[in-house]
C-alpha cells in the first residue's frame, strides 16, 4: 500500500495540507530547506508503524526535537492517507483493505504524549463472484487505473461498480474524549464468507483492546491490519558500517544504516538461483564485477568480498570502494527489502554519474511494486528523473518548509521552455525564488 | 578497438549491449555506451567520436528506436529524422523495429518462453515495452528483473532468425569488426 498525500501540522517545520505522493519521488532542495524535517517525519510514523509511539518519540530524541519551536504549541497532528497500487494480474486480498485513512492529533505533557483524538477508516473490497485472492480482470484494472492517475486516492470510489459485483465495507475506529468507538458497515453480513468475517473480527478485536490509559495508536497496528511483517522503512546507508564484520545476529530486515547488509546478503546467497539474480542485477550497475562472496571470518561474524575483474583475487570488505558497496545497498533496498514504501537518504552518494542515471532507472523500475521516495542534493539524480516526481523544498520567511512539484509551476514551465532544465534551475538556486 | 553506442538511455538498450553484444568481442575492443536523449551536448560528442574514428582504432554506432507504433513511417524516414537532429553518419545508423524490447524477446525460443512462463509471441517485430511490462507483472517481476532473466536464457542465433532489424545490426558487426565469434 503506497502513501498517496500527508497532512502533518506542528510537526518541526512542517505544515502541510494533504500533499502528494506518486509512485516514486524525488525530494531536492537546499541546506536547512526542511528534507531531513521530512525524512523525519516518515521515520517518526515508520517507527510508530514497526514499534510504538513512545519508541518513535525517543528515536526523535525526544518531544523538543519534534514541536516546531517557533510555535507555541504543544500538540502535533497529521493524517496519512494510503492505498493500493492495483496493477493488472493484481490478486486482490479481500480480507485486506486497499485504502487507509489516518489521523491523529497528540497533546505533550511534560514529555509525555497524550492522544486527544484518533481515527482509522479502513476500506475493503468484497465482490460475491470472486473468491479472496482472486485475479481482477484487466478492463477492471484499467478504468481502476485511469482513476488512480488522476490522483483521486480513495480507490473505494474509483473501482467500476457497474463492471462486476464489487461492493465495499469499512471499518472506522475512532477515539474522542478517551472513548473508543467502531463502527463496520457492510453491504450485507450475510453475504461475507467466513474468512472474511473472521478477518474483519480480529481486526475489531485489536481495536477494541485499545485502551484510552494507553498509548498505543491504531496505527501501530497497521503492519497486522495489512499482513505484513513491515510495510515502511527509511534508510540512510552508511558504507563504512558495511565494511566492518558484520555479526550473525540478524533482523527480519535491513536497518537503517545498513549494518547488518551482509546477514541479509547471506541468506540471498544460500539460495544458488536468488543469487545469481542479485549478482546479475549488480554486474548491470557495475559489469566490472565478476563475483561477490561472504566469508565466515569467525564463529560470530561475517564479510563480503567483492570479485572484481581488476584483481586476481576477491577484493576483502575494507578494500572495496565505497560506490561498490553502495550499490549492494541500494539494490538490497529497493529489490530484495519485502516494503510497501522505501525512503533513501541520499542514495547517490560514492557513485559516478554513469551510475547514478542506473540508480534513476532503478527507482522508476521498482516503483512498479514499491514506493521509492529519496532525498538527494545531486543535480544528476534529478538530471535523469522524470520530472513530474520531483519534489523542490524551501524555507519560507516564517520558518516553514514549503514543498512544490515544479514540473506544475507556471514560472518553472517559463524556464523550461527556454531550454532550460530542471538540474540548471536547481543548480543556479532559480527553484528558491519561485 | 573502441565502439562508441549511443543509446536513446532508458537503460535497457545498454544492459542488452552489455550483456548480449559485448561478450561476442575479444578482449581487445571496449565499449563505451552513450546514452543521447535528453543530452543537450550529444552532438559535441557524436563530433569528438567522429574526429577519433578518422584517427583509426575507434567506430560509432548509433541505435535508434524506430517507434512505428507510436509514428507510423518508414525506416528511410526515421533515418532521415535522425540525420536531421544528429551530426550521425546514415553508415552508422541501425534503426530498431520498433523497439528495444522486440530484441530481448528475440533470443527466446517457444522452449524457453514455455519454461520461463512468458507468451509467445508471433509478430516479434511487434513486442514493445508495454508488452515487456505487461509480461513482467504477470511474473511478479519488475521490467528490469525480466529482462535480466531473458539474458540469461538468450539464444543468439535464434534471435538473428527471428528479428530482422537485429539480423541487421548483427551483420553490420560482422562487416565491419573482423574479431566478433558469431557461429550462426
């Protein structure tokens, strides 16, 4: 499930009004413009997602590093809207919603959050003539399509009801004045299989549990409600943690610095097939590698050499270039990490510019599946991007992050149509004035 | 000796000249691939190309999706567009009918296609990155995954019998470079 717009209010220099997300995205920007506020701001609903509030708060490093402090108030809000990518040979889970809504507003007391009000509105699909896990149709997929891109984001609305039997049911928990509420509307009860029932129960059932004392959002139980492990991750890889032995203690994914890259490299490798399909992949970024292998360096720790058509023998971790191991990272991410939505901290940096355009077709190539959504200061990332995914930031007069797409900007058209490109604009800092 | 490619650059015509065309070469000639659209300064380059290849040792070649989809005409009037835009020499011009994808599919053969889960199609000449797309989400593939998988399974001689316009291209290498092992 993709994010398709986010509301966010008090939250560092962010305001914002339900802007856009596409399939992939481009964030650019200058120093202090407000990218890493926003990165921010995934990873804070990332690890609300994956953890919990107060593990989120923490991560931030507490309430003062959240609150804009230019703003007098202790409270933030935000609403996230998400929604399937329906793609034709889709198999819809029916027992799964293809469109979330979520907001939220949280009051700080003495570092502590309060959650004043909170709402999740959960929409699912049900159709009598298909069983759960059932292809759609492609016209279906079609007119589905052409809805989505016209950036209309509740797919309830958008799926052709004429074309087949499909109906919708909703389940809308909500917390106001330390009373939770659930309300489920179907087309009719009788009508849903048992596993539908069932999935829709256990859903009730976690939202029920919820208590008003705690502080456990409804959106930490987004991972559960879509089945899946994880659905968001932002990574900001760091290559020189990847050079270091890495231990055998490993996690379900990738973390953030890309620490444990080579654990989860190992278990591709163990697989003779999935490993030939990563080294495939790598030798299209860099044809001068021949090979790459991971070596036991004790009971408790492994490493990655690298072969490299330059040398004899396998190049050892310390003495690969730092490009090189980027790349491994970055097809880890955006390949092989089983994510919804994937944020890259500057993912160029280390790599040539030959490599950053395969970087851009990489992202445009996964966004088929995936979300991708980056910030970068690199003119040739933008250089081979499409332009209409391009995000531009500044900081206003007030302190504010202001967030445009520039392809839509009516004096950015002016530029561009003297055969001036997006790169140049950003370059010679145009893209601040307008 | 150094061949110059220029590629319209969606990444997909490199990773092909990578993968397929570079290995029928020795170890003596490199390849440098050029991708033009959207490079404002492509024409300084083609110039620089040209300059060397007067000097011997090095060749220019220029691959062109011919689109026909999209723009019906002639491959003579797609040559002439080119010709047009570009400081490129006709010599050196290999239009690809209609696009890059037409040749992936060109190396697979009906017993590849049958293991691999892909279609077959009859008019290879007609395979477009739509189709391409369409095959690879049928798979669970991203486009760039599916075709890494066609590479692996390519069938050269298969595909110089199967698409003309790469038929073409290939017996252009062959005329002009005498160190390509093509065993057809």
């Amino acid at each position: 499930m993709f994010i398709r717009s986010i509301s966010v209010q008090n939250f560092k220099t962010l305001e914002l009004d339900e802007f856009e997300f596409k399939d992939y995205n481009i964030i650019i920007g200058p120093n202090s413009a407000g990218k890493s506020n926003l990165v921010s701001f995934f990873k804070f609903i990332a690890d609300i997602i994956n953890d919990d509030l107060e593990s989120a708060i923490s991560r931030q490093g507490g309430v003062k590093n959240i609150l804009n402090f230019n703003q007098n108030s202790n409270e933030i809000s935000f609403k996230l809207k998400f929604s399937e990518k329906i793609k034709p040979y889709d198999k819809i889970a029916f027992n799964r919603p293809v469109d979330v809504i979520y907001t939220t507003k949280i009051r700080f007391e003495n570092n502590s959050p309060i959650i004043l009000e909170e709402k999740i509105n959960l929409n699912f699909l049900y159709s009598e003539e298909m069983n759960i896990q059932e292809t759609i149709p492609e016209e279906i997929i079609k007119e589905i399509n052409q809805k989505i891109n016209a950036n209309d984001n509740e797919i309830y609305q958008k799926i052709p009801h004429e074309l087949m039997d499909l109906e919708f049911y909703t389940i809308t928990a909500e917390r106001i004045n330390n009373e939770i509420s659930i309300t489920t509307t179907y087309p009719d009860e009788n009508d849903l299989n048992i596993r539908l029932m069932n999935s829709l129960q256990s859903i009730r059932t976690i939202f029920e549990r919820k208590s008003y004392k705690d502080n456990s959002l409804f959106l930490s139980d987004y991972n559960f409600i879509l089945g899946k492990l994880s659905t968001i991750r932002v990574f900001d890889i760091d290559t020189k943690t990847i050079m270091k032995p890495s231990s055998q203690k490993s996690e379900k994914y990738l973390v953030p610095s890309g620490q444990n890259l080579v654990n989860r490299l190992e278990k591709i490798f163990y697989d003779n097939k999935k490993k030939k399909d990563f080294l495939n992949m790598y030798q299209s970024f860099l044809p001068y590698v021949k090979g790459a292998k991971i070596e036991r360096e004790n009971s408790n720790y492994s490493s990655l050499y690298i072969d490299e058509m330059y040398n004899d023998n396998p190049t050892p971790p310390e003495l690969i270039s730092d490009g090189t191991l980027g790349i491994v990272a970055i097809i880890m991410t955006l390949y092989y990490e089983d994510l919804d939505i994937t944020l890259l901290e500057e993912p160029e940096k280390y790599l040539h510019p030959e490599i950053i355009r395969k970087l851009a077709n990489a992202i445009e190539d996964t966004s088929m599946y995936k979300q991708v959504i980056i910030t970068t200061h690199s003119s040739e990332l933008l250089k081979h991007m499409k332009k209409e995914h391009v995000i531009f930031v500044s900081r206003e007069q007030n302190g504010l992050s202001k967030f445009i797409y520039p392809s839509t900007d009516e004096k950015v058209k002016e530029f561009m149509s003297n055969d001036l490109q997006l790169e140049d604009l950003f370059i010679n800092n145009f893209l601040g004035v307008i | 000796m150094l061949i110059y490619y220029y590629v319209e650059g969606d990444g997909d015509d490199e990773l092909f000249i990578n993968r397929i065309i570079k290995p029928l070469f020795d170890d003596t000639t490199s390849f440098q691939i050029i991708p033009y659209i959207g490079d404002t300064g492509i024409n300084s380059k083609l110039k620089t190309s040209y300059s060397l290849k007067s000097q011997g040792g090095t060749d220019v070649i220029y691959l062109r999706d011919s689109d026909f989809n999209n723009h019906p005409r002639s491959i003579t009037d797609v040559k002439t567009e080119v010709l047009d835009t570009y400081r490129v020499e006709e010599e050196d011009i290999v239009i690809v009918v209609i696009e890059i994808e037409s040749w992936y599919y060109a190396g697979l053969t009906p017993a590849t296609c049958r293991e691999l889960g892909i279609d077959i199609y009859p008019d290879l000449d007609l395979v477009t990155k739509e189709k391409l797309i369409e095959c690879a989400l049928r798979k669970g593939l991203t486009k760039k995954q599916l075709e890494l998988e066609i590479l692996d399974h390519y069938d050269l001689d298969f595909a110089i019998q199967q698409n003309d316009s790469f038929a073409y291209f290939i017996n252009l290498l062959q005329q002009r470079f005498e160190n390509l092992e093509i065993y057809t």
